[in-house]
C-alpha cells in the first residue's frame, strides 16, 4: 500500500511538471500576439508615415506652396540642406524654416500624379 501511494504522487508531480510548461508555452504564445498585434497596429504605420514625410521634404522644389508645423503659409524660394527660406503670402516677408517643420506641400507635382 505504501509503494502504491508514492507512485501516484510522483505520477502526479510529472503531470504537474507537464502542465507548468503548457501554461509557460501559453504565456509565451500570448506575450508574442500582443507584442506582434502591437508592432502592426501601433509601430508599422508610424514608420510609414515617417517615410512619407521625408520623400515629402527631400521633393520639395523652389515655388511650391508649403504649410509649416505653425500653421504658416507660403512659397518656397530657397533650399538649403537643413533649412528652407519662404515668402509668406500676405506681406511677402521671408522666413527661415528648419527643414522638419514642413508639415504640407500644397503643390502637386507630375510625377506624384502620374502613379
């Protein structure tokens, strides 16, 4: 009788064992979704807007009508490597503009058209 008793606990102990790493296997499985619905909702679509917007500032010519971040209106008369001059269009006075706080280009271009 007392033979049969520490075999059915040691049975036991394994399923234990066995049944710790299915719950393990679980949480795993689960942490991996959230972080992959996470990557795909959140992250993937940040990063492409990010892409858009640098293609918008590396395309930008002289004349195009622009929308700063502040809300400022105007055309392009100068492009420089990390700044750009713009003409507002209400007095026509100049202002220097970092390159990042374009948040419009207003002109549409052919090759944008066209695809």
């Amino acid at each position: 009788m007392n033979l049969n008793y520490y075999t059915l606990e040691a049975s036991s102990a394994a399923t234990g064992s066995q049944g710790g790493m299915q719950s393990m296997l679980v949480m795993v499985i689960y942490l991996a979704v959230i972080f992959g619905a996470m990557y795909f909702l959140l992250i993937r679509p940040q990063r492409k807007k990010q892409k858009e917007e640098k293609k918008m500032r590396e395309n930008l010519m002289v004349g195009d009508e622009i929308i700063t971040i502040g809300g400022i209106y105007g055309r392009v008369i100068s492009l420089k490597e990390d700044t750009i001059v713009i003409e507002s269009n209400s007095d026509h006075s100049k202002l220097t503009v970092a390159r990042w706080a374009l948040q419009t280009n207003l002109t549409v271009h052919d090759d944008t058209a066209s695809k």
